[in-house]
C-alpha cells in the first residue's frame, strides 16, 4: 500500500485539535496556515507560504482534504476537489450557504419548520427604522450581519441608540469587515441556555455528536463584547430534559432531512446553535447554523473520537461509519477547553508578538491548541487574538476544570502558561460545575 496523506486547510484552534487526532493515522499530514502547535507534530509539513489549498490538493491528491473554516467552503473548495475526484470533509459551495447567509439559513429552517426566533432582514436605513419598532425596547431584539464575520456579527444592544448605530455600521459595512452590507437580521432575542450541536452527516445519514455548551462573551458572567468564543465543555447528564434532547435530535433530522430534499445533501459536518427558550417554554429554537466544527467546541469534542477520527471524517464524503461513533466511546472521559486571548481582543487591534511562557510544559490531563502562535528560534508569540485553548479531560467535568486552570498562570507568576496582557474566562463550564 502507499502512504496514506491528509491536507488540511486551516490552522487555527480547531485545526490544531483535528490534526492532532488526524495526524497518529496517516503518513503525511500537510496544512495550510501557520500555527505552532501543527509545526510540532512529527509528520506535519506546512504548506509553502502562498501556495493556493486546492492547487495543493490538486498536486499532492491525498486520501482526504479536511477544510476546516468556513471562508473556503464558501468560496466553492469542496466543489473543485470533488470534481478531480478527490475525498473531502466539509459542505458543498450550496451547502454552505447555511452559514454564509444568516437569511438562508432562517429562510430554509422556516420552510421545514424548524424552530426559530421571529426576524426581519433589512437592507436600507428606511428598512430598518420601520422594523425595529415591532420589537420594542432594545433588549427585546438582537441585531445580527448577514454574511461571514468570523464569530463576532451578532450584538445585543442594550439601548435603542446603540442599536441604531450598530445597525447603521452594518449597513455601511464599516462593521465586522463588511458583512451586513447586503443585509441585516433583526431577530427576537430569546433567553435560555445555549447548546452547541455538531451533526456528522453523508447526506443521508447522520450522527449527532455529545452536546456542548460555548461561552461568547469576553468576561466572568457572561458579561463584556461576543467573542469567537472563550471556552467550551461537554453538557452533563441531567442538564438537559428528555424533551429537549428529544427535540434537538428532531432539529437534527429536519436539517439533514430538509436540505436532502432542496437537492443540496449536507456532507460534513453540520453545526446548529440551539437556545433552549423561556419563550418557547424551554424547547430548542435555532439562533445559527454553522458549516464546520465550531472553535472552541472542536477542542473539547476532538479527543472523543481518538483513532478513528480520520476514517470518521472521510466517511461522510462516501457512507458515514456510524460503527465508530459509538456512544459508549464518545459519552466516556469529560473535557472542559478556556481560551486565552490576546490583549485587546475581540477589537480588530489586539495585541501581537507576545512571547508565551511555560507552553512547553507539560501538565497532567492537559491539552493545549494553538489559535495564533508561531514558532522562532525555539520561542512562541501571539498572533491572533483568540491564541491558546487549553483543555483539561477527567472523569468528571469539576476534575476537567481543575485541570485546565491548573495549566493556566494567570497572575504571570511562572506556574503555568501565560503571556503579557492575556485575558480569560474564571468560570467555564459554570452551568455543570460545582465550584465555578
């Protein structure tokens, strides 16, 4: 047999965390970008800077390209591989519309009647000034870009001037590097806890993933700017109602089910971000839809499925290997993931170059993933703004949490990793824990 090789397009945080469980499983494993922690897997090879990922593909035509963000599947790479016959994990250029067009995916969810928050898309000034006024007070709607904003397009505004000047930003594209220029979304805001689910599907069959819960707001209490996302963990037994679960996987099937039936079959990995809504006396509702694995979900999520996550991946390209997500494997060992920021962050100028101590280190039922390092001459900086995701694993979510802040210096006092100005989250996984 010849070497079996992986490309995966992206290095951010999520992509750490798929390499390293892609990586043990095949001979040669190529990406795109630049991230510290890939550069150390011992058969790693970065892509020349400049070179474009599907040339790449074309030239080395390996076993399987995993793209990872969602820039490229909106931009048609999963097309163009598949066509040269090549083997891809993520959505289709149609598929991805999910994510690319907030006001896709609500049209879509609407027509198959998936819950959702009531909304309105607005593409003038004069648009939004007469729909506003059919939500009331401010905090009675949020204000969300039409468009890829990388995480950060969604504001909840806490005063109608507030809002009116969000929403003038969005329409100018001056916000959230251009998106909402087409269009805003002015969508009832819905109060409830928050869970991610993660939908592995080959177009017709699908497997729900352990549910998991992000934390978007910068600071403790969930206070501060939305965030890509500040950390993460695996919900717990207990926290969610039969019902509700019940009514998650039914989201999960309308979803696969319905884009199968638009002509558009969902291959990939499919992510729904759910509230459980006081407003809908605690069931589900839709607030996104995400083509890719979330960041920082995937860091928890990853590990689960170990050796296998290479023949999982590839499986949805072809016929999803529903025999390797065993649930007995994947409900096992808790994992609970922080990030740690830059300073200044979630503004565009944060800052970079910072040297990061003690991430070298090695502790005990810990995991670190680099978001925005590079490596020179031995020492890794900061270069983007969400930097490291450290991920504790026990038998326990409390046992995961001691972990990872355990790992975490954040006083800079030379006990666990850290860098200058660094910003992050006391209280992850405060839902489940006993002692957040």
């Amino acid at each position: 047999m010849g070497e079996t090789t992986a490309l995966l397009v992206g290095a951010g945080g999520r992509e750490h965390a798929i390499a390293e469980q892609v990586a043990p499983t095949v001979d040669r494993l190529f990406y795109v970008g630049e991230n510290a922690g890939i550069q150390q897997l011992p058969n790693a090879y970065q892509a020349p800077v400049g070179v474009e990922a599907g040339d790449l593909a074309a030239h080395l035509r390996p076993q399987l390209t995993i793209i990872g963000p969602e820039q490229p599947l909106v931009d048609g790479l999963s097309d163009r591989l598949r066509a040269e016959g090549l083997a891809v994990f993520g959505p289709s250029q149609d598929a991805a519309q999910l994510e690319a067009s907030k006001y896709f995916g609500r049209v879509f969810a609407e027509g198959y009647g998936i819950a959702i928050p009531r909304f309105n898309l607005v593409t003038t000034p004069d648009e939004y000034r007469a729909a506003v006024n059919q939500y009331g007070a401010a905090t009675d709607y949020v204000l969300k870009a039409d468009g890829l904003a990388g995480g950060k397009g969604v504001v909840l505004p806490e005063s109608r001037e507030e809002a009116d000047r969000i929403a003038q930003g969005m329409l100018e594209g001056t916000l959230f590097d251009g998106a909402g220029e087409e269009g805003l979304l002015i969508e009832e805001r819905c109060h409830g806890p928050e869970v991610s689910m993660f939908v592995l599907s080959d177009g017709t069959n699908f497997r729900v993933l352990p549910f998991t819960q992000d934390h978007k707001r910068l600071g403790d209490g969930d206070t501060g700017p939305n965030t890509g996302g500040m950390g993460a963990y695996m919900v717990q037994p207990g926290q969610l109602t039969t019902r509700q679960e019940e009514k998650l996987y039914e989201i999960a099937r309308q979803s696969i089910e319905g884009m199968a039936a638009e002509g558009i079959p969902y291959r990939g990995v499919l992510y729904v971000g759910t509230m459980m809504a006081e407003e809908r006396d605690g069931d589900p509702v839709v607030i996104e839809y995400n083509v890719r694995f979330g960041d920082p979900e995937a860091q928890a999520l990853m590990h689960l499925m170990g050796e296998d996550t290479f023949d999982i991946l590839r499986s949805t390209d072809d016929v999803l290997r529903e025999d390797l997500l065993v649930p007995s494997k994947l409900l096992g060992q808790q994992a609970l993931t922080v990030c740690l920021a830059a300073e200044g962050y979630p503004n565009p100028k944060y800052e970079k170059n910072r040297e990061i101590y003690g991430i070298d280190e090695r502790y005990d039922g810990v995991t670190i993933h680099h978001g925005g390092t590079r490596r020179e001459d031995g020492v890794v900086y900061t270069t983007g703004g969400r930097v490291l995701y450290v991920t504790g694993r026990g038998e326990t979510i409390d046992e995961a949490a001691a972990r990872a802040y355990d790992a975490i210096d954040v006083g800079g006092n030379g006990g666990g990793v850290h860098f200058l100005g660094m910003q992050s989250r006391t209280d992850i996984g405060w839902q489940a824990r006993r002692a957040a």
